[in-house]
C-alpha cells in the first residue's frame, strides 16, 4: 500500500489565506499586527518598565517595530503605553 499525502495538511512555510504564517507553522487569522514607536526615554522609569519595552524589541528611542495583534502584546503595551505610540 503507498503512502499518500494526506491533503487536509498545509506545508508550515506557506500561507493561508487572510492570514499570517509564524515560526512554527501557526496561521494568525486575518495577519492583524500593530505599529509601535517607543517616543520618551527610559531614563528614570521602572526596571520592569525597561524590560517590557525591550520585550517589544524597541531598542532606541523613535524605533518602530510591528508586533502581531495578541492579547500579550496589548498588556504589554498597555503597561508602558505612555513611553510609547502605536496603531493598529
């Protein structure tokens, strides 16, 4: 007996429609992300605050990263939303 390709599975580096592949293979529906720009210093702000910006992958003040629309990404930027700016 061959062995077929089973059809219901995608290939993990290829897209699905209307969304967004990530390391992984996972599909993020809809690919929705959110532009943020770190705009104030991190001079004289929380270490934890610190640490989340650069969880964000902002570096430098005026350094925009876009970041998938999660749950744990809007905490994160509601935690240090007033160092920061950022859209949808």
């Amino acid at each position: 007996m061959a062995n077929k390709p089973d059809s219901k599975k995608s290939p993990a580096g290829k897209k699905a429609p209307g969304g967004k592949t990530i390391p992984g293979g996972k599909t993020i529906p809809g690919g929705k992300t959110i532009k943020v720009t770190l705009v104030h210093s991190l001079i004289n702000t929380k270490s934890d605050h610190r640490a989340t910006v650069r969880g964000l992958g902002l570096r430098r003040l005026n350094h925009t990263v876009e970041l998938e629309d999660t749950p744990a990404v809007r905490g994160m930027i509601s935690k240090v939303g007033y160092l920061l700016e950022y859209e949808a």
